[in-house]
C-alpha cells in the first residue's frame, strides 16, 4: 500500500511560480513511476508530467512543456512539480499519482494505482 499526501498549493498570480509537492509512504518509491494530474470542474483528470523511476526520465503534457518541472527526491520519498510562467489556465486541483512498483511510462491516468487527496492552485489574472 502507497499513500500519497500533496502539499503546497494556492493562490498566485498570473506569471507566478509555485512548487508543490508529494510525500510517500512505503519503501518502493524509488522503483516507482510517478505522475502529476490536474482536474478542473466537469472535465476529465489531465496529464500533467511524469518521471519514470530508471533515471528519473520525465515527460510532459505539451500544454505545460517548458514552463513545469517534474522531479523526485527518493531519499525523502518526495516527488515535486516546480510551476512557473503560471497561467490563469493552469488553475486546477493537482494530483499526485503512483504506478505499480517497477512500471514505466503512462500519461493515462487509469493505469496509476494510487492517487493523493489533491492539492488545489488557483493563478489568478
């Protein structure tokens, strides 16, 4: 069992930066493919960024590219997402999410098994 606590949303304005980040409990966080989602009112939870546990390999939506930094710290079981360049677009409950220990790339959020209780950043205009 993996549980996930995120931490450090809020609100900011627009072009602001904003680090959030997500504590695990359990010892395979090391050899575990992380992600972050976002989900706003009404629509569907969107991929955000991941990083893959074999060196820490990162990916992300095309919407964030350039502008979010996905990272991870496995001696603290920490994964963060540094925001800059923040857009009122942006604004959305973050979700921290695992895969299976030793699982590799996946923007699709069916195939994480645990999720945080979400943390929300508001950008504001």
């Amino acid at each position: 069992q993996v549980q996930l606590v995120e931490s450090g949303g809020g609100l900011v304005q627009a072009g602001d930066s904003l680090r959030i980040s997500c504590a695990a409990s359990g010892r395979t966080f090391s050899s575990t493919t992380m992600g972050w989602f976002r989900q706003t009112p009404g629509k569907e939870r969107e991929f955000v960024a991941a990083i893959h546990w074999i060196g820490s390999i990162t990916y992300y939506a095309d919407s964030v590219k350039g502008r979010f930094t996905i990272s991870r710290d496995n001696a603290k079981n920490t994964l963060y997402l540094q925001m800059n360049s923040l857009k009122p677009e942006d604004t959305a409950v973050y979700y921290c999410a695992a895969r299976g220990p030793r699982s590799g790339y996946s923007a699709s959020f069916n195939d994480y098994q645990y999720w945080g209780q979400g943390t929300q950043v508001t950008v504001s205009s």
